[in-house]
C-alpha cells in the first residue's frame, strides 16, 4: 500500500466516524431529528463493511418536511434576490471548505475513484455560484406589444419543491437541482438515494451554516417506495424534479397525477459514440475510453455503445482492447485508481448478470466480464469489460447496465451510423466523431439525443441545456431552462384605454 494511500485511508475513517458513532436523521425545519421511522445500514462498497445507521424517514416524516416548506416558501420567495445571491454564494464557500471531507465520503459511500470526486464540492460550490449570481434578475419577463394593449410578464417561485436524487455522483447532481430551486425563491425538500445518503447531510449542515432560514431547504433519508412516495404525493409540493432510473420516472408520473404537478425528469440512457474513419483517432480513442470507464461507468451520459465505421474497425479495437487492459481497478482512496468497486451488491448482480449475457446473445468478451471479488476480497469490484461482435438488437446493446462496460458495434455507412443511433427507446445523449463538418451538421440533426458532442467527451456548460428525450426524461436543466421549471411565468395584459370594450344587455 502506498503512503498516499494510507493517508487518504486515515483522513477517511476520520470524515466517516461521526457516520458510524450517529444514526444518520433528516433535516427538517432547520433541525436535525431521527423522524419516528426504522433504521437502516449503510455499508461500503470496497468491502461491505458498515459505515453507520440511517434511519428511513416515514410517511409523518415526509409529511413535517414538507409542511416546513410549505411555511417558509413565502418568506423566501420575498427575500430580495440579492440577498439569496448572498447567502448561496456564502453556501458556495461552505462546500469549497469541507472539499477533502466531501470527496472521501463520497468515494467511500459510493465507491467512485478519488480522482473524479476531488472535483465534486469545487463543482458543486461553482452550481451555486453560477445560478446565485442570476437570482437577482430571476423574476425578469418579457414586454409583448399589441395595438392598443401591452402585455408584459412576470415570473415567481413556484412554490415548495421535490428533489430526488440517485446514487451515482450523488452529491454533484442534487447541487444541479437545489441551487436553481433556492435561486428561484423555492424552498425545497431533498431525498438523497438510500445507497449512498453521506454526503447529502453535509449538504444541509453547509447550507445551515451559510444562514438559510429554517425550513427552506429539508432533507429526508429513506427508500423511494415509502420517503419517496409521500413526498411525490405531498399536496404542497408542486414541481418534483427526479433523477433516476426510467421505471422511477414512469411511476412518479402516476403518483404525482393526483396532484397534477411539475415534472422534471432526467432518466436513463444507452448512449452511443460514433466514430468514423476520418475521426481524429487518438482524441476518438481518449474519448471512447473515458466516457465509459470513468466515474465506474455508472453515469448517465456514459457512451455505452460504440458503433465504429467498418474501415477503422479492427485497429480501433485493437487499441481500446489493449487501454481497457490497461485500467486500474483498485481502492477507491488510491489516487492512482481509475475505476473503484460498483455502487452496492444489489447493483454488482445486475452488472455481473450482462457478462452471461452477452454470451448468451453471442457476442464475444474481448476483455474482462468478470468479477475480481476472488482477487480482491468482497467488494464490489469487477473488471472493466469490453464485448465486441455485438448486434444492436442484443440486450447488451439496449439495457443500460451502468457499470464499466461497452458494447462496440460495426456499422458501414452514414445513414446505418444514424439507424443504430435511435433503435433504442433512450435518447439522453451521442458523441460523434469524424473530421467531416457537413457529416457532423447532419448526424446533429439526425440522431435522437438531448444532447450531441461533436469531437468531444462529455462537456457541461451551465447556462446550455442538459436532458433527453424518449425514455431518457422530460425537461431540461442549465441556464434560464432551470428557471423556467423552478417558477411560474404569469402574463399581465394592460390596455391603452383606446379599444373598443365590447357591450351586452345594455
Ligand atoms: P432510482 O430510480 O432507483 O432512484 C433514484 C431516486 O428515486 C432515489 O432517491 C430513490 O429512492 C427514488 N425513488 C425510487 N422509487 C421511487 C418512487 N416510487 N417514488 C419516489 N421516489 C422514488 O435510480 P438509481 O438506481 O438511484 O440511479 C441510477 C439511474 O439514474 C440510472 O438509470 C441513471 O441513468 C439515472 N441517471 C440519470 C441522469 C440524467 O441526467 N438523465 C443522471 C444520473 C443518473
């Protein structure tokens, strides 16, 4: 074991002792409480071992959280934008000093390598700085011009707000979604997934301390089937914004018909990366290899299939076969690791499952399909793993498996690239490839995507849209698209006094 190692280990079961001493409760109401449901384990993925209590919020629970929310969304929708500016960039200086903290209780609840996650408070500060620094003009509207009458719109804060989030990057996507929210003048009710809670609780204590008045942003622990459902089905809530899996979604919709409520939803993906002959063949190959085997390709933009031009095809392959060798699997506190163990033993089954699978289908593995647990004791560690061969009929072409695992597929021509690209009920994103500027101005339009990058792994902007179509989600987020979900737009129409107001019964 290196030094480093051994450091990072020691300054991690400090950040995660308080977890195992306290049951880990809810924020409500700007207090921290152990609600009146049962409790859970939280164990790590590096090798199962415990890393505290939870306890799983009941529907009462749910329902004190959002009440609290309720009581303050208008105190904080009156509170002048510049001082929310305030006091989310002060949140921002909050997240920036507990970075190291974040980073590994993250890597060790959710087993993503450090590398990645040493980015995730830095990110997640830089979420509320960017949508703070917009709260001032947020209610800002339109002046639309008629003849004899003038119309002009206002926006505002539509009231308390859901916020689910999913295990994978935990921490950076609830900053997507509770910075535009508390931006707006919601208040908010956050449920962390139950896999990987840690890191939402020093959230809420980093927003406690930049002064949030009590009840604006609550946090509830808990499973989806219970903390969840209550919250979708709470009548103060009014927009839920969900990320998660595809089957999540469609049953939030249900729920949430009752009350006839908001959604935004950011779901699953099977996003292709296709690469033409004429593509740049190194940044193609850097690319194809990151965006699948980083964060342990439990992403939802993970470029999940590779569809290759048949001209480049087997020296390609060649070259990525001999990097996903080349991965380094390993401690998620090592810095030299590169992929960590998969999120929970629940999630490793799935993932271990496509290895038979993909042979059933009769693909051919050309590197790993295998788990390393014999190698590398409990954890959830498998190796990164490559099938070639492959139809994109093939479950292992059309289930998103979300582990690091990549499907390449042979294509001949531009018109089959795009066929491939949308036979699939998925549509988050596509990454393309070439050197042909009028072949990558048709694949954009062509290809079936929320978003496309042309020569590039996956880039965020904040102000650009980021969502999918078909089964991948409905809305976007980034920019004034959040603001646009988070508030109400209300048109106010104002005559010159010069029409003709039309007369009856006189
Ligand atoms: P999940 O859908 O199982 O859980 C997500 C959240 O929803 C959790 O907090 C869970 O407790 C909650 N939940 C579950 N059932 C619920 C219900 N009936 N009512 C209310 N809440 C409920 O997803 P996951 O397994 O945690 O995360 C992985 C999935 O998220 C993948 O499919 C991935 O593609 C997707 N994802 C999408 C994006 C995107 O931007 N499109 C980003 C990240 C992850």
């Amino acid at each position: 074991m290196s030094a480093q190692l051994q450091e990072n280990i020691s300054k991690a079961e400090s950040y995660l002792a308080r977890f195992k001493e306290n049951t880990l409760g809810h924020y409500i109401n700007g207090e921290w409480t152990l609600g009146s449901g049962e409790t859970f384990d939280n164990t790590t993925p590096f090798d199962q071992s415990y890393l505290g209590k939870v306890a799983a919020a009941s529907e009462e629970d749910v329902n004190a959280a959002c009440e609290a929310a309720a009581a303050a969304a208008a105190g904080w929708a009156a509170t002048p934008g510049a001082e929310r500016r305030k006091i989310l960039h002060r949140l921002g200086d909050e997240l920036e000093k507990r970075a190291e903290e974040i980073a590994m209780v993250e890597s060790m609840d959710c087993g993503q390598a450090l590398r990645f996650m040493r980015q995730a408070a830095v990110r997640g500060a830089a979420n509320f700085r960017f949508f703070a620094d917009q709260a001032p003009e947020a209610r800002n509207g339109l002046s639309l011009h008629q003849a004899e009458h003038t119309n002009f719109t206002v926006r505002s804060p539509i009231g308390p707000v859901a916020v689910i989030t999913p295990w994978n990057t935990p921490f950076m996507l609830s900053t997507w979604k509770i910075a535009p929210a508390l931006a707006s003048g919601c208040t908010v009710v956050h449920k962390p997934a139950e896999l990987s809670p840690l890191t939402a609780s020093i959230l809420a204590e980093c927003a406690e301390a930049a002064g949030l008045p009590k009840g604006v942003w609550n946090m509830v622990n808990g499973f989806g089937t219970v903390a969840g459902k209550a919250l979708t089905q709470h009548p103060a809530i009014k927009a839920v914004a969900l990320v998660g899996d595809s089957a999540t979604g469609k049953l939030i919709q249900a729920q949430t018909a009752q009350t006839l409520k908001r959604l935004h939803l950011e779901l699953g993906g099977k996003n292709p990366v296709i690469v033409f002959d004429d593509a740049d063949f190194d940044r193609a190959l850097d690319a194809v290899v990151f965006m699948i085997y980083s964060l342990n390709g439990q992403r939802c933009t993970s470029s999940s299939r590779l569809l290759i031009q048949s001209g480049i095809k087997d020296k390609f392959l060649a070259a990525l076969k001999a990097r996903v060798e080349n991965i380094k699997v390993g401690h998620p506190l090592d810095p030299e690791t590169e992929v960590g163990p998969l999120v929970h033993t629940g999630h490793y089954d799935k993932v271990t499952s496509y290895f038979e699978i993909a042979k059933q289908d009769g693909a051919t593995i050309a590197v790993g399909g295998k788990s390393l647990r014999d190698e590398m004791g409990p954890g959830n560690f498998v190796t990164p793993t490559l099938f070639v061969d492959a139809k994109n009929t093939m479950r292992i072409a059309q289930e998103e498996i979300f582990g690091p695992v990549l499907t390449a597929i042979e294509f001949e021509t531009e018109e089959e690239a795009v066929q491939l690209a949308n036979e699939t009920v998925y549509g988050l994103a596509g990454y393309i490839w070439t050197s042909n500027t009028g072949r990558a101005m048709r694949m954009a339009h062509a290809v079936e995507a929320g978003m496309l990058w042309v020569n590039s792994e996956n880039n965020r902007n904040l102000p650009s849209p980021f969502g999918g179509v078909k089964m991948s989600g409905i809305g976007r987020d980034g920019g004034d698209w959040s603001f646009d979900f988070y508030m109400e737009t209300k048109n106010v129409c104002i005559a010159h006094d010069t029409h003709k107001v039309p007369v009856l019964g006189r």
